[in-house]
C-alpha cells in the first residue's frame, strides 16, 4: 500500500513538472509568434456595413383559384407544377343543371318580350303615324300662314329684284364690250406693235453690225450680240401675238356668258310678274292647313291608351332578365380560367368532388393554387435600428442555400411604415421591434421555388479605396480620436506618438480616416484603458509591464 502511494505521488509530481514544462513552451511559443507579427499600417481600401437578414423566397403573386358555381368537378386540365397563362382554361365545373336552368329562362324572357314587341310596335305606329301627321299639318299651317303673310311682299320684292338683275346684267355687259375688253385689246394691240417696233430695230441693228464687220470697225461680238437682240425681239413678237390671240378667244366667251345672264335676267323678270296670282291661292292653302292640324291633333290623343299595358309588360321582361342574366354568368362560372400566368403550386381537388361557390355567404371550395414565379421576393424580418438604414431601390446580394450556393442580385421594393410588433429573439433578450421588408429578385431563374431560405446583405455603407485602419487601432479620448503612430525603422515595442485624428464611415473591423494621418504611416495599438483582463491562460506581465 505504501509503495503504490508513493507511485503515484512521484506520478502526479511528474505530471505537474511536465506541465508546467509544456505551458512554458507554450508560452515561448506564441511570444515568439507575437514578436513576428506584421506591422500595421494605415492603408487604402473599402470600408462598407451591410444589413444581413435572412427570410424565405415568395412568388411575387399567389392566387388561390376558387368557383362562383356550386357543382361536381368535372374536369381538372391541369396539374401542379404545370405553368398556365392568364385566361387559360384549367378546369370545369359540370354545367348540366345550370344550362337547364338558363334554356328556361330564356324562353320566359323571349315570351314577355314578344308581348312587349307587340305592344310597343302598335303604340309605336299610331304615335308615329299620328305625330308625324301633326307635325306635317303643323309644319304646313306656319308656312303657309307665313306665306300668305309675305306674298304680297315676296311678290313685289321678286319684280323688283328680278328688275334689278337685269338692269345689272345689261350693265355689266356693256361694260365688258366697250371698257373692259376694249382696254385689255388697246394693251394687247399696242405690246404686239411695241414687238414689232422692236424687232425692226433689231435688224436694223444686226444690219449695221455686220456692214461694221465687214469693214473691220467692230468685232464678231458685238455682231453675236445684235443676233442675240434679234432673237429676243422675234421671241417678244411671238409672245405678243399669242397673248393677243388668247384674248381674243376669252373676250368673246366672256361676251357671250354676258349676253346669257342677260337672257336669264330677263326670263326670271317674266317669272316673277306671273306669280302675281299666287295670293288667292295661298289663302286657300291657309285654310286646308288648319282643318288638317285639328284632324291630326285628335287623332295623337288616341295614343296615350296603350302606354299602360306596355309599361306594366315591361316591367316583367326586365325581371325576367335579371334572372336570365344572372344564370348565363353561373354558366360562364362553370369554366374556370387561370386568373394569372404561373405555377400550379397545389391542386386541392379531385374529378367528381363537389365544390362549394364562392359568395358573400360562404368563402368557397379551393381547387388550385396559382403562383407568378415570373419575380421573386425574399420576405425578411429587419430590426428598427437596421432598417432606418435601408431605402427603397437599394441594392441587395441574395444567397440562396438550395441554389448551391450563387449570389442573385436583387433590390429592396417595399418598407413596411409599421412594424410588426416586438419579436422576442432569445429568452433572456429584451424584444426587438422588428419591420417586415420586402427584397426582389431581378433574375430568379427557373431552379427558385417559394419557400426556400435566403440571406440578403444590404450594403448601406461603401467607401472604396479611402484612408482606413483597424478599429482596434482607433483610440477615443471623450469626443476625439487618435492614433498612435511609430516613426518608420521602430522597434514593435515602440509605443509611437499620439496623433489627432479625423474620422468617417465605420465598419465592424475598420474605420475610414479623413484627417491627420498618411498612407503607409505605421501604427501602434493604444494603451487599453478598460478593466484588466486576466485568465487561468494569462501567464507572465500584462503586455506594457515590466
């Protein structure tokens, strides 16, 4: 007993100096690797904060297809996981008893309607008939009546009128032959003779111009040129000559349409004494015209009996129609279409099942599932510090485990204005106020389905290619900053100046400095100013002790 005693002290004295031995390597060890570290150095680069949340893929619709018919499944044409297009025809509801029903009311309401068809022509021809002969008698009676009015002086006023155009006509004729034409002749006779004039000086002209050349007094342009002269005047000739003979031929149209309207005047003044005889006979026509409207008036009268029975015919049709239309749209209801193109999700029925119809007193029978896949959302739950954060149109990465993996892209659509309520995170957490938002996914492609996991980050911060350093490398004096930086060929050991700094954005591991520090400038970590930290594992001085 004492032997295995004093074993297994000596085993546990072992054990404890081999211990120690190995914690002294240990330590060696990783002073060792802390006396290689590199250098830290204020460095460009990106400094950026995402929100990450994680949420489940949703179709961008989903519609539940339900039937405003009570009836028996008869067909289902489609399937899940088939893809169908808005209007597309997907099931029907059996129609027998509905179209029954429809064939019967339709024959009631073409049975009233020919009553009031019926009714309504007869009404319509008498009151036809009858107002159009009042109007007719009416019409006659105030024209006639202002014709008897006027006729004395419609008389009087067509003989002077008529007077008065012929003496304008016989005018305008005379004034025509001796002013108008005669003018326009003199114009014309006297240009045709200007051309004529000139065409003789003309020659003269070439004349002499040749006779010049001859004797070697001018040169063969000057005679080219008379010859142009005479070609011109020729030319000129013709043109008035022409022009005469045009006019000529209009003045003699114009003379004889003159003399026509002479002609006219004259037959329209013949005309006018002969209707003279027209007063005797416009008071005759004035009382026919009121023994006409007396009849007409009294025969509108008779109209007016009819009205009764129609209206009350009617009144029956438009019941009738109202039942009527309403079984042609439970007819139409037994088709059920596709309300939007998509993914069969769910097929709730089956062939010969009944369906319940869909009305303000029940919430109907379910029979597909619809889902556009055509965009995607992700549905995340974000804290209220986070998403004060977010805007809408932000871009947004979209991890997809199912998807092995690929990053989409996508946008933030939808905020909510309110928040969900508070959402108790772990039980002995406080309850986070949480905001439903809403993430689209630009291209979703084929493999997404609704229901999977997905991570968005968000990114609300980036600063590429700015001043930054570690965060633990900032230290913070009350409302300033600073760094403490080494002068370059330092020892590590060398604890650097302490340098005033202005900072910017802020990420988890760096910081962007906008002020007071260069590229390249080799940093020092700033004296801990917290409580002391130690462990079972802290071994030897703090670091900054002797």
């Amino acid at each position: 007993m004492k032997s295995g005693y004093w074993v297994g002290i000596g085993a546990l004295v072992a054990f404890c100096a081999f211990g120690g031995f190995a914690v002294q390597q240990f330590q060696k060890t990783m002073n060792a690797k802390k006396d290689k570290k590199p250098e830290v150095t204020v460095q460009r680069g990106e400094v950026s904060v995402s929100v990450i949340e994680n949420g489940t893929l949703n179709a961008i619709k989903s519609v539940e297809v339900k039937s405003r018919v009570s009836g028996r499944v008869a067909k289902l044409l489609v399937d899940e996981g088939d893809e169908v297009e808005a209007g597309q025809l997907i099931a029907v509801i059996d129609p027998q008893e509905t179209q029954l029903q429809v064939q019967q009311n339709a024959a009631q309401v073409r049975g009233a309607q020919a009553g009031v068809e019926r009714a309504g022509i007869e009404i319509e021809q008498r009151r036809v008939t009858a107002q159009t002969a009042l109007q007719r008698a009416e019409a006659t009676l105030r024209q006639v009546q202002l014709e008897l009015k006027a006729q004395p002086t419609l008389t009087s006023a067509a003989v002077q009128a008529a007077e008065s155009a012929l003496v304008q006509a016989e005018e305008s004729e005379r004034q025509l032959i001796s002013v108008t034409q005669s003018n326009a002749r003199v114009t014309a006779t006297t240009s045709v003779q200007d051309a004529q004039a000139n065409l003789k000086n003309a020659s003269d002209e070439m004349d002499r111009q040749r006779q010049l050349l001859d004797k070697g007094y001018v040169a063969r342009r000057s005679v080219q040129e008379a010859e142009v002269q005479l070609q011109l005047a020729q030319s000129r000739l013709a043109n008035a000559k022409e022009s005469l003979s045009t006019l000529e031929a209009s003045q003699n149209v114009e003379r004889k349409l003159a003399a026509e309207r002479v002609r006219q005047a004259e037959a329209d003044l013949d005309r006018a004494k002969a209707n003279s005889i027209q007063d005797g006979v416009k008071r005759e026509q004035y009382r026919q015209a009121q023994a006409a409207v007396r009849e007409a008036r009294a025969q509108l009268k008779d109209v007016g009996a009819l009205q009764a029975s129609r209206r009350q015919q009617a009144a029956t049709v438009e019941q009738l129609s109202t039942v009527l239309r309403d079984g042609q749209r439970q007819l139409g209801e037994t088709r059920i279409v596709a309300p939007i193109s998509g993914v069969v999700t769910k097929r709730y029925m089956q062939i010969g099942e009944l369906v319940a119809s869909l009305n303000s007193f029940s919430a109907g029978s379910p029979i597909f599932r619809i889902e556009d896949r055509s965009k995607m959302l992700v549905k995340l739950q974000v804290n209220e510090i986070d998403v004060a954060k977010l805007r809408i149109g932000m871009p947004a990465k979209i991890t997809v485990d199912a998807a092995e993996g690929q990053t989409l892209a996508g946008k933030v659509a939808k905020i909510a204005p309110t928040s969900i309520g508070a959402i108790q995170t772990a039980p002995s957490a406080d309850p986070v106020v949480k905001y439903e938002v809403e993430v689209t996914v630009l291209d979703p492609g084929a493999a997404l389905k609704t229901g999977m996991s997905a991570k968005c980050a968000m990114k609300v911060i980036e600063r590429k290619n700015v001043l930054r350093v570690p965060v633990d490398y900032l230290g913070q004096d009350g409302e300033k900053y600073f760094l403490m930086i080494r002068a370059e060929g330092s020892k590590p050991e060398d604890k650097g100046k302490r340098t005033p700094v202005e900072i910017g954005e802020r990420s988890q591991t760096h910081v962007e400095i906008t002020k007071g520090a260069a590229e390249g400038a080799i940093l020092a970590l700033p004296a801990f100013s917290g409580p002391e930290r130690k462990g079972m594992m802290s071994f030897g001085p703090e670091e900054g002790e002797e």
